[in-house]
C-alpha cells in the first residue's frame, strides 16, 4: 500500500494537463482584452468616419 502511495505521489502526468490549462486561461485573458481594445477603438474610428461622411 505504501509503494502505491509512493508511485501516485511520484506521477507526474497530470501536471501537463493544469500547466496547459493555465496557459490557456492566460492566452484567453490576453486576446479578449485586446478584442475589447480594438473592438471600442475601431468603433470610434467607424463613428467618426460615418459622422464626418454625413
């Protein structure tokens, strides 16, 4: 029973999974953000084309 212990203690497998998990989380967190940014921006940039247009 203890060496059985010992061998999950030891298994490392499941630590790729977490560690790709968090880079998606961070890489997700970034391009929303920037999705944001260039959304507000390119929406002021239209508003102010269609508004010097008219």
């Amino acid at each position: 029973m203890v060496n059985r212990i010992r061998g999950l203690w030891r298994d490392d497998a499941g630590q790729d999974i977490a560690e790709y998990a968090v880079m998606l989380a961070v890489i997700l967190v970034l391009v929303v953000g920037t999705i944001r940014l260039i959304g507000s921006n390119a929406n002021n940039v239209f508003s102010n084309t269609a508004s010097s247009i008219q």
